[in-house]
C-alpha cells in the first residue's frame, strides 16, 4: 500500500525539557510538520510512504530530508528551491502553563511554491491514498491551487483522500479557511477534525461541550460528522476528543462515523510528555487501519491507541511499531517494563 502526503517540514527549535524560551541558552532542533508526521508514521507502519514538499537545496533542506529518510520515508517526489526552511519555535507547557507556538515559515520554500512545482500524475502512480491537512492551503491562495489540482490528479487515478482540517487561526481567518477549504472538501473521502475545528471553519458545533472544563457530549459530535458528512459526502468523519485537565494530562478520545453508526473509542489518561504531533499520529493510525481493512470499531481504536502512545514520545514524529500499538489497542495499558 501506498500512502502520498503533501504540506511543509519545518525546523523545530525548542528549549529543552520545560523550560521557558531562553531560560537557558540551547535550543533543540529537530524537524516536524503536520503531512510529515503522518509520512513517518505510516513507514513506521511498514507501508510505502510518499511525502511531497518543497526544499531548499543548502544544509537545512537537505537535514530535513534526511530526517525523513531516517525512517524509510520515499522523498524522490520532493521539489528543491527556494531560500528557507520554515521554522517554529514551541515552548512546551506544564501544570496550568499552556504550550506556546510561534511561527517563522513566511518565504519558505513551500509557502513560495507554484503549480508547475508537482507533477501530480507522476506523483500519484501507483498510489492508494493522498493526505493532506488545512495547514497546507492556509499558507497562501498559491498553495489553495496547489492543494486542488492535487485532489484532482488523485481522483483521476482513483486514490483515496483524506483531510485533517487542523484549523490554524495564525495562518489564515476562519472566513479564508472557511472558503478554500469548503472547496477542497469536495474531493475528500475522510474528513478528521477536533472538537473545535468543525465549529472555527464550517461553524457546526457540538452542542452542551465545555472542553475547557472538561464536558464532552457524545450525542453533539453525532451530530458533527453527521452535518459534516452530509454536506460534503465523506465516506467517513473521525472527531477526536481531548479533555485538558491541565497541560500535562488530559483524557483522550474519538469517533468514528461510517455513514451508517458512530463508534466512540475507550478513553485514555493521559500523562504528556510532548503532545505535538498527537492529531497527527492519530491520523496516520487511521489512515493505515482504513488501509488494511480494519473495520470501523478496531480503526477507530487503533488510531486513538497510536496517538495516545505519540504524548509518551519527544518530538513531532511518532516512533512506534503496528505491535506496540495493537498492544496498547488490545487493553494492555500497564506501561510495565518490557523484557
């Protein structure tokens, strides 16, 4: 199975532990991005794993690349040029104290990008799926045309598409994200969003849901993928569910709706090591179920079980095996030592 991802690898540059920006002087760099995340996760898996992008040709570029390599990513199909990696700055927080993301990504290479920079029908030989999240067209109307002609030659050569609508209100206004994406929502098989997505894009909310306090309505997220998918024919809407208790722990959850019945996952307590990255590890756990031909209720606990074990690890990318997380899947949640 083949899986092409397409968005923006950026430079990660992160204080260590839990420490405030500069409270010492290092800063970690490593490399992340919503579509990169997910290409990791599915070679993890063991599929064949396409990422799309475009980097500059000097040092930067090339560590970016070679930091999806190291895990078997296929980056022949990344474009090179321009002049910068783009760059986020997150300050992890702890108890009360919440994350802090600052973005530096303006003039990257893929925010400056054309049409003429992918050749989509070659890109999409022989695959079976196409991702892509609204991180990628919110980075400017060039990349809105990029994203479509994208789902075009996907539909064309039969591939499946799935959406994580990952609403950004640093990138665009919800009226932008609101009009780009209602279009490239037409091409998409299986939509994925958080509790607050629907709401900032589309403006359908769950009704009787305090998130910030804690109270998650299952009959309100019924009623999300169901008006989701009734307005622009997904095949399949998977909600996630997250209760933040504080920044350090926070329950973990998600449906799945299969245009016929809703399968609400087990909820899992979590104690956060590094939660970037966990809507992204939840997708690719997705992504591969609906792959190997999981049915709606073992997808929708593989996915949650993939995430859940993600806010364990440092960094964007999650690097777990398909049998640790059928394990954790299967009800064996101990965390007992493994010998």
């Amino acid at each position: 199975m083949k899986v092409v991802t397409f968005g923006e690898i950026m430079l990660r540059l992160a204080p260590n532990g839990y420490y405030r920006f500069f409270q010492d002087d290092q800063l970690q760099a490593t490399f992340g991005g919503g579509e990169a995340n997910v290409a990791v996760s599915l070679a993890n898996f063991g599929l064949d794993s396409v990422y799309v992008t475009k980097l500059p040709e000097h040092a930067i570029g090339q560590a970016a690349v070679n930091a999806l390599r190291y895990f078997g990513v296929d980056t022949s199909k990344i474009t090179r040029g321009g002049e910068r990696v783009g760059i986020y700055y997150l300050e992890k927080g702890a108890s009360q104290r919440g994350s802090v993301c600052i973005y530096d990504r303006k003039y990257s290479a893929i925010q400056q990008a054309v049409p003429e920079d992918f050749d989509w029908d070659a890109i999409f030989e022989g695959a079976d799926w196409f991702h892509f999240t609204g991180i990628t067209p919110a980075l400017g109307p060039n990349l809105v045309q990029i994203c479509r002609e994208a789902c075009i030659a996907a539909k064309k050569h039969n591939v499946k598409i799935s959406c994580d609508l990952n609403y950004r209100g640093k990138l665009w206004t919800r009226a932008e994200a609101s009009a780009a994406m209602s279009e490239l929502c037409r091409f998409v098989d299986v939509c994925i969003a958080n509790e607050e997505d629907a709401k900032d894009v589309f403006g359908i909310e769950a009704e009787n849901t305090d998130i910030t306090g804690g109270k998650l309505n299952q009959e309100g997220y019924r009623s999300v993928a169901k008006q989701l998918a009734d307005q622009f024919g997904f095949e399949k809407v998977a909600i996630t569910l997250r209760t933040s208790i504080s920044a350090n722990d926070n329950d973990w959850a998600a449906m799945l709706y299969d245009g016929n019945d809703y399968f609400f996952s087990k909820t899992y307590h979590l104690h956060i090591v590094d939660r970037v990255g966990g809507g992204d590890s939840f997708g690719a756990g997705l992504i591969y179920s609906l792959l190997t031909g999981k049915n709606s209720r073992d997808a929708i606990e593989f996915a949650v079980a993939a995430s859940a074990l993600k806010h364990s690890i440092e960094g964007d990318m999650n690097r777990v095996t398909v049998k640790e997380v059928e394990k954790l899947a299967g009800g064996d949640a101990s965390g007992r030592v493994q010998r």
